[in-house]
C-alpha cells in the first residue's frame, strides 16, 4: 500500500512538472544595479516588464534609498526579507517613512509619487505587474 501511495505522488509530481510548470530559485536570479536608487538592484524573476505581466526582485543595501519616482502601471509589492520603508509623495522625507516586514503587501496604483529605504539591513522585495513600466522620477 505505501508503495502505491508513493508511486501515486511521484506520478502527480512528475505530471505536473510534465505539464508547464515553471520553478525559479534565487540561485538563477541575474541582479543589475539600478542607477534611480544607488545601493539597490534589481532582477527580473519572469515575464517581460516591456510587454506584460511581470515579477521582478529589487535587492537593497543597507542605507540604499529610491527617489521618488512612479510607475504607468499598478506595483504590488511583497517584502521578502528585511524591513521594506516606504512613503508616497515627491519629496523624500525621512520622517513620513513606515517600515513593513516580511510577508507585508503593499498594492501602489499606477502614478503614484512613492519612495523607499533599506535603513535597518539589506532588503529584498518582490514586484509584479502589467508591463509595459517604466521607472519615472518626479519631481518636488
């Protein structure tokens, strides 16, 4: 009988990897630096940001910061290690900065004037989105 349980499970294993799914460990990441915030990369983890939906991973340093900036699109942002600091506006002010953990959420609609922070240790956050995006600076 556990044999026959074991087979069973191997086989919906085997089948479902048979069937498309696709499986990416933060060993195959390829990270660039991203020039908007010094100290910070980024990696794309699937999809094309130019064309659809996409995940992509920014990596902060500590003490690394972003600009303000905003997307054309709708970001949702989930903090994976680290404590994530963001605020919205178009002046960065260390003062309206919160700090979220691992496992937070943060939905930020498209053109929205918004910037973060890594001031407690490295950071890593998970984006995903409907490309075409780009990073625009703003302005005070």
């Amino acid at each position: 009988m556990r044999a026959l349980a074991a087979a069973l499970l191997l086989g919906l294993s085997l089948g479902a990897q048979a069937e498309g799914v696709v499986i990416i460990g933060p060993e195959g990441l390829q990270w660039r630096s991203e020039p908007a915030a010094p100290g910070a990369a980024v990696a794309v983890v699937h999809g094309n940001p130019k064309t659809g939906a996409y995940v992509i991973r920014a990596r902060f340093e500590q003490g690394a910061r972003s600009r303000p900036h905003r997307h054309p699109d709708t970001r949702t942002i989930t903090v994976l290690q680290g404590r994530y600091f963001f605020a919205t506006g178009t002046r960065f002010d260390d003062t309206r900065l919160k700090g979220y953990g691992p496992g937070t959420l943060l939905v930020v609609p498209a053109n929205t004037p918004h910037y973060s922070a890594a001031p407690e240790g490295e950071v890593i956050v998970q984006e995903s989105g409907e490309g075409p995006t780009a990073l625009e600076p703003v302005q005070p």
